[in-house]
C-alpha cells in the first residue's frame, strides 16, 4: 500500500454534469490547472441530466445529442488553443494532450447509475488507489454515482482478499467527497453505510450559483453586470468564448426545456411565462453572470495563502463549512442555501466576502490567454511567512507575526492584517507593526481555541488581484 501523507500536496478528481455552470466551473478550473493537480475529468449524472438507456426505456434528459461536444470538450479544447500563451505566464500549465488523457465517459445512463464499471469509474478507482502519498479530493458536480462506483470497484477487488483491511484503511483516510449538494442518493444509500470513515464536504452556496446577485456586496454586483462580463470574460479569448451569459442564445440541450431559459435574449418573467417556462430564477440583463455552482468545490485548491483545503473550517474563496451534527465525517456550508430576496443573504459574509477577488483572479487568467508577453499582464502578490504558520499560544499572549509581500510585476501593494472572527473562536486584537503585525490572544480564551490572523496583499495591477496567508494561533 502506499503511503499516506496529509500534509503532501493533494489531487483532485472531477465528476461533473452537462449543466451550463460546470461548463463555466470546468473553464475556471483549467485556468487553475497549474496549481491544481487534476487527476480525472469524468462525465458522470444526476438528478438534473442523464444520458438515458435505451435498453431499459430510460429517455434521455438533458444530455447533449449524440455526437454533440460534452461541456468538458468544449472547455479542454478552449485550452488547447490557449495553451501557448498561458505557459509563457507559468511552466506548470499541463500540455492539453495531458488532460485529454484523463477525460472519460462515467456513470450516465440514469439518475444515480452505479450498476457497472465504466472508464471513468475506472478511472476514478485508479486514483485512489495510487502509488501517490497525499489526499485524493473526489468532487461531485453531479451525482455521486460514479464515485460510488468507483469504490463499489474497489470493495469488490479487494473485500475477500488479505489486503482488504489496508486498502478500506487507505480509500477511508485519503478520500475527501466535495459536492455541491447530493444531487442523487448514492451517497446516502451507498458510499455513507459501506464507508463511513470518508470525509464528505457539502460545499453548495448561494455565491458561486445562480443566485449570486442575491449575495455579493452592492460593490461587488458590478463583476456579475454585463459590461464587466463582456470586457474581461466573453470577449476575451477562446476560452472566455464559451463561457456562458444570460441572453447568449445557447441551450443545455435541443429541445424544449421548461427550467433551461437562461440563453433567450431580452427575456423577462412575464414573456417567458407566456412561452411555457418555469421561471425559478429571476432573468438577468443579457449578458449578465449565470452560475458558476461548481467552483466552490475546487476554490479551497487554490495557492492563494488562505490554506482551505487543509481544514474545511478555515474557509476561504469557495466558503466556509461547519461540522453537521449527523454525522461526525461530514462537514457542511456554514448558513447554507437559506436566504430571502427581501432579507440579507445567509452566506455573504462566509462567501461573497471574497467575490470581487476570486473574480479578478479569473479575469487576470483569461488575460493570460491572449498575452504572450509575462510583462504585460497582471500576476498576484504573494505573502511568505517569515516563521511557523501555526503556533501555540496562552491567554493574554501578544504574538509577534513577520512576513514579506512580494509581486511579480513590481507593482505596489497594499497590506491589510486582520482577524477571521468567522474561522476563530478566540477573536485576537490585530495591529500593523514594521515588520508585519503583532496579534493579542484574548486574557479569556480557553484552551483550544482558536485565533486566525489573515494577511491581505491586494496590488496596485490592472485588475488588482490579492494573496493572503493565514496564521492559525492555538491556545495551549
């Protein structure tokens, strides 16, 4: 068996559906490619799209039309004519023909379909069990029909076998489940009875979906408008191309689709009532931000400093999640999905705090795409700490915090240092110092709780992009 080291660098496997946001999450993620270690990209399905089986009288819903791109295509192929430009912005960016090698075809005949193996659950169980020593990030954009298969493969491999107790131990200690909701009952009805032990992350908000407007900040509405979308995301690049608006005239599939009226132009409630559609989200300006659902599910992988995959509660660009008080190996949204259109929304301090950052990280990326040049583009600051991330502390204790800021292009930074009062459970008294910040423990905090002190590093670039580091302070 192979060794297991939860502090190595993780990778991360992506079951996703043909729904229009993963295709703008799975563009995202490409752009991220180059600090994220992309182990497979299955088409797998859900309560919301299969591909239907013939066999057994099941129709197709929403699913492309036979010889139709699959949303993973589209986006691998964007990339593809991206590529030459995003590696002169970093080597690391990996060769399309490197990511096409991991595309498969998963579980997609019906609503939750874990019947028999197929390349992608294939696929799927490869990676969890590879010769690689760190945690392995199964992420559901879908259904976890595939996963469960995947490790249903594994339990009938091994189950009968002298090695079943190292490999249930190893698939139980590296796998992490994140999903965007459970968008069919295979994690209920298999994966949580046969395997307990794995880690499960609802990560669903409402702002990275097709609410955000209700969630981001009055300042931060301006990076969901048409004018910001069309100048620094459809037209920019290829890949900024395909990326999906309100009013692009596009569909998830032909036909029909009473729920699927977010590409008819100049659409209001009234005329799309009139036409037969269930309007369930409220129409936005044409060319306006539609959802980005998926996105949360790999925002925690990113190098920005802000350390989330490491603890779920720590939060970060995609939220914050919470233990549930169910089950003790499943972690939830912190106030997730609960809002009112007339009241304030219920993530927006967890989430839609970091909405204007992670989206002009995203647009500096798809500028990437179309300059040659590194100097002529933006590129995000970095913190390095200078001293151990993680320290023990007593009450009363003022800590002394040093670190560097740093920026690629030269550009002037501006550094904030504050308290996460969301991620801590002692709330520590920051304050600016020349070498970088010094933070107060409470005189009352107990022992194990915990003081989080964020660095914020936002350049002076165009767009202004931030890095962070995150010191976690814990009481002895």
């Amino acid at each position: 068996m192979p060794d297991f080291d939860p502090r190595a660098t993780p990778r991360i496997i992506v079951t996703t559906d043909p729904e229009l946001d993963d295709l703008n999450s799975m563009l995202r993620l490409l752009l991220y490619s180059n600090e994220i270690d992309i182990a497979a990209l299955v088409s797998s399905s859900s309560r919301f799209h299969f591909a239907g089986d013939a066999e057994r009288g099941v129709a197709p819903f929403r699913w492309p039309a036979p010889g139709d791109r699959m949303h993973i295509d589209v986006a691998v192929d964007a990339y593809e004519k991206s590529y030459e430009n995003l590696v002169r912005h970093d080597p690391r960016y990996p060769h399309p023909d490197e990511l096409r090698r991991i595309v498969k075809l998963g579980n997609v005949a019906d609503v939750g379909d874990m019947r028999e193996p197929t390349p992608g659950s294939d696929l799927v169980r490869d990676v969890l069990l590879a010769d690689a020593p760190g945690q392995v990030f199964a992420q559901a954009w879908g259904g976890t029909n595939t996963i469960a298969r995947a490790l249903l493969s594994i339990e009938e491999e091994f189950r009968d076998t002298p090695q079943w107790g190292d490999v249930y131990e190893l698939i139980s200690r590296r796998t992490v489940i994140t999903a965007f909701a459970e968008q069919d009952d295979t994690f209920r009805e298999y994966i949580r009875p046969r395997w307990p032990e794995i880690e499960f992350r609802d990560v669903a908000t409402v702002a990275w979906g097709y609410f955000a407007f209700a969630v981001v900040s009055e300042e931060d509405r301006a990076y969901l408008a048409p004018a910001w979308m069309r100048e620094n995301i459809t037209s920019v690049g290829p890949m900024g191309a395909e990326y999906r608006v309100w009013g692009d005239g596009r569909q998830m599939a032909e036909g029909f689709d009473a729920a699927d009226y977010f590409g008819v132009p100049g659409a209001t409630k009234e005329g799309l009532e009139e036409q037969g559609y269930e309007v369930w989200c409220p129409p936005q300006p044409d060319g306006s931000w539609i959802s980005e659902g998926d996105s949360s599910t790999f925002a925690l992988h990113i190098d920005n400093g802000l350390r989330n995959w490491e603890d779920p509660s720590f939060g970060g660009w995609g939220g914050r999640q919470e233990p549930d008080p169910e089950d003790p190996r499943r972690w939830r949204s912190v106030n997730p999905l609960t809002f009112d259109l007339g009241r304030p929304p219920s993530d927006a301090g967890e989430v839609g705090q970091w909405f204007g950052a992670y989206q002009r990280d995203l647009a500096a990326r798809l500028r990437w795409t179309v300059t040659p040049e590194f100097s002529a583009a933006n590129h995000a600051p970095r913190v390095e700490a200078q001293g151990a991330l993680d320290r023990t502390v007593a009450p009363g204790e003022r800590v002394e915090l040093a670190f560097a800021a740093t920026d690629p292009d030269g550009d002037e930074v501006r550094i904030r240092a504050f308290a996460d009062e969301n991620a801590s459970t002692a709330i520590a008294a920051v304050e600016r110092t020349p070498g970088g910040c010094a933070a107060r423990i409470p005189d009352d905090a107990r022992p194990g709780d915990v003081a989080h002190v964020l660095i914020e590093a936002t350049d002076s670039g165009e767009p202004m992009l931030t890095g962070y580091a995150r010191f976690v302070l814990t009481v002895a």
